[in-house]
C-alpha cells in the first residue's frame, strides 16, 4: 500500500482548524494505521492528521522512538484536550511539513492532555521534556498553527522567501 503524502508549506490545508472525531470508525482506526506507518517511514516523532489532508483532531506520537532498533510503541490521541499547561522551555523544533527548517520555539514544559485512543477509552498523559514540546506541537497543528507561526517574523519571513526559492527553482527545472 502507498504510503500517505505528507503536506508540506505553504500547503493551504496545513492552515485549517480541524474537526473533532465524531465516533471512531473502521477509517479512523486505518486513517490512524497509515499516519503511524508515514511517521515511522520519515522518521518522524509526531504526527497530525492535517498533515496528510485530514482535518480531523487526532495525531500520533512516539517521542521514545529514535532508530531502527528500538520497539515502535505509537499512542494515538483523539479530540485532544490540554487540561493543564505549566511552566516555559524552549525547544530546537522541526516539523515534516516544514522541509529544511529547525527553529527554537517557547512552550509550556509540563502539560497534561486528556484525549481518545483508538478503542474510545479516555486516556490522560502527564508529560515533561521532549514528550510535552511534541504534545503542543501536534496539537497545534489541529488549529492549523505551524512551529513556524510561534517564531520571530524576521526569522519566519526569511524561511517563507528561502522555501518560495527553493519551491521556484524546483518548479523551473
Ligand atoms: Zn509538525
């Protein structure tokens, strides 16, 4: 089976706020399958159903998985919800929609989400370090926010004129 496209900037879709899950059907359950099997193939550590043209609240996430070696154990999140956001760290970020960019974003450093998983069980992470930076960063992406909107806009504008470059020449060739 072909692996999901992943939408990349400035993909207009990436900009949605997205819908919440209604009931977790056969689809979600294989929407949720392929977004796993994208992530892994990347590699990745996150990712949210906007960035393969869902717009749908759920993501998934695997912070603890960092190589070929290691067990794949992805938690998969629906209609998350930040009960408590607390404290500030800052973070080198880079996201697979966001090609050839890392920036230092400022977000809460422990968070508390309470969320979905695939069998309808409400689940609720406590969570610190890099698993809270991923949790906010994915959940942004369901607002159509990118890392890219939470940096300074000198140091967005230079990345959008960079990336409309690149796009540019890619297009010529
Ligand atoms: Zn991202």
């Amino acid at each position: 089976m072909a692996l999901r496209e992943i939408l990349q900037f400035p993909d207009p879709r990436l900009k949605r706020v997205s819908e919440p899950v209604t009931e977790i059907t056969e689809e979600i359950r294989e929407l949720a399958r392929d977004m796993c099997e994208a992530m892994y193939d990347e590699p990745g550590i996150g990712l949210a159903a906007p960035q393969v043209g869902e717009a749908l609240r759920l993501f998934v996430i695997d912070t603890e998985w960092n190589d070929e070696d290691t067990e794949r154990n992805a938690e998969v999140l629906i209609n998350p919800e930040f009960i408590k956001k607390e404290g500030k760290t800052t973070w080198e970020e880079g996201c697979l929609s966001v090609p050839d960019y890392t920036a230092e974003v400022e977000r809460a450093s422990e968070v508390t989400v309470r969320a979905l998983n695939l069998e309808g069980e409400e689940v609720t992470y406590e969570c610190t370090g890099l698993k809270a930076i991923c949790m906010q960063h994915e959940n942004d992406h369901l607002d159509g926010i990118l890392f890219i909107d939470r940096i300074s806009r000198l140091k967005r504008s230079l990345y959008v004129k960079k990336r409309k470059k690149k796009l540019a020449a890619e297009a010529a060739e």
